[in-house]
C-alpha cells in the first residue's frame, strides 16, 4: 500500500465533503473517507505500526457534521 498516496485520497475526499453543495454529495464523499481511513489503520495495525491506534481514534471521535 502506497500510505501517502492513502492519505492523499482521504484528505481529498474530506476537502470535496467540505465543498460539496448537496448532502448527497456530502455523504458520499464521508463514506469515500471513511473507507479510506479504515484501510490506512488496518494496514497499520497489520504492521503494528503505534499511531494506528491514534489514527482508529481520531476517525471515531471527530465531531460529526449535520
């Protein structure tokens, strides 16, 4: 797994939820996100890599949006 290019996806697919003008839009965009994000910390945990506990963390505590 490329991880940067990981990364990259997500914080693209967060910045088009931002940016997204139908809630339709918007959610599609969140649920791209969080596969991603769910990717990236399994590949992490598979490696035993410390931050993806951090990284499981920060996806479930992040305030939701309406």
């Amino acid at each position: 797994m490329d991880i940067n290019k990981e990364y990259a996806a997500h914080q693209h697919a967060l910045m088009c939820a931002d940016n997204s003008v139908c809630n339709d839009d918007r959610r599609a965009h969140l649920a791209q996100a969080s596969s991603i994000a769910g990717r990236i910390g399994a590949f992490q945990r598979e490696l035993g890599a410390a931050a993806a506990c951090a990284w499981s963390m920060a996806q479930f505590s992040a305030p939701a949006r309406a």
